[in-house]
C-alpha cells in the first residue's frame, strides 16, 4: 500500500446528524470527495468530528464503506458533552462512513485531504 499525502483544505461541513435524527449502529455515508477544496480522485481526509451525546456514553467511529467499523478511527465521548477530535480517514469511493455504539450527533467538517 502507498502512503497519501494530506493537504489543508478551507474547513467546510459535510455533514451533520441532527437533521436527519442522529447516527447510531448503522453505518452513515458520507461524501467526501469532490466537496469544497477536496478533489474528486481523493483516498484520504483529515475530518474534525463533533459528537454531541445525551445520556449515554460512546464511541463513534470513521472508516471506509468498503470495511468494518474497526479498521477506521475512534472517538469516545461521556455522556452529556460535546467533543471535538480531528482524525485521519482512508476514503472508499470519495466517502468515509461514520458508526456510533450508542445514538448520537455527529457533525463532520473536512480540512484537509490526499
């Protein structure tokens, strides 16, 4: 496997839960590539995840479509706070699938891709 290279990009969202009720067990879609400053062949991203709990702690997770939740990156956030972390994701056909143990918001902005 080669290695991608990551450039900044204008920060721009991509995505956010709350309006479509949450993420939760099922793996979310989201695209990537060919948004914003993001070209269109991109295989990587650096994405800054915002998760919003209610009363339960969890863990949500970034990875490729094409693969499990375990092969992508990790955020655990406690109950009843607001968390942000910026990950590194591989990207499976210009998207990247964002899963979450326990239900949550999850909002996703893109700043840098490869």
């Amino acid at each position: 496997a080669g290695t991608s290279l990551v450039s900044t990009v204008d920060p721009l969202r991509i995505f956010d839960s709350r309006s479509v009720g949450g993420v939760g067990q099922v793996a979310v879609p989201v695209q990537v590539a060919g948004l914003g400053g993001v070209p269109a062949g991109a295989t990587s991203a650096m994405l800054a995840l915002t998760l919003v709990t209610g009363e339960q702690a969890t863990s949500v997770f970034a990875h490729p479509c094409n693969e499990g939740y375990g092969s992508g990156n990790a955020v655990a956030v406690q109950p009843n706070r607001v968390t942000t972390a910026v990950v590194p994701v591989r990207l499976s056909g210009g998207q990247v699938c964002i899963t979450s143990i326990k239900p949550a918001n999850v909002i996703v902005d893109v700043v840098g891709a490869g």
